[in-house]
C-alpha cells in the first residue's frame, strides 16, 4: 500500500524538483532582475519599466507601459545590457517591447 499523502502548497512551492516549485524559481529570478534594472535607471524611468526577462538565446527584454516609455527605454539600451550583465552574463542584446494592456 502506497503512503503518499498529499504535500503542502509551501512544500511543492519551495521543491526544485517539483515543476510548480522551478515555475515559482523562474517567477523569483524575473522579479529580481526586474527590480535590480528598475534601481539602476532613474526614478521617472524605472516606474514606466514592467518587467524585465532574459531569454534563452541571451536576449534580455524589457516591458515598457507605453509606446512613449519603451522609446525613452531604447535610448538606454547599452545602461539597460550593463544592469542585466550584472545578474546574467550571458546577455547579449536588449529588445525594448510595449507591455499588454494587464500584463
């Protein structure tokens, strides 16, 4: 007779075994590296800035709020490769995209 019991949300969130567990790691990294480039930017410019992610290929892509906000985020495409380098070497290139509307 099998003695599994059911695991607690804490135990399956905190398992890196578990693929709720590596989403919750993958959702962690995001925010930390959304809020280290959102402190290295200047005030104004990092509220407008929603989120940040590096893809598998090296790219390090930035949500802006608006399309006025991404332009101004463009002009800072070297800054924004700098603070992204300073958590994950392995970026290469900066793509600036407009966040949907709820994202």
């Amino acid at each position: 007779m099998s003695s599994n019991k059911p695991k607690s949300l804490s135990e399956l969130l905190s398992s890196p075994k578990s693929q709720l567990g590596q989403l919750a790691a993958r959702a962690r990294a995001k925010v930390g590296l959304t809020d280290h480039i959102r402190k290295g930017l200047a005030p104004d410019l990092g509220a407008e800035l929603v989120n940040c992610t590096l893809e598998d290929d090296g790219t390090l892509v930035i949500r802006a709020s608006s399309p006025e906000w991404a332009t101004r985020l463009r002009f800072e495409s070297e800054r924004l490769l700098e603070l992204g380098r300073q958590q994950h070497p392995e970026a290469t290139q900066v793509k600036v995209r407009v966040a949907h509307p709820g994202y």
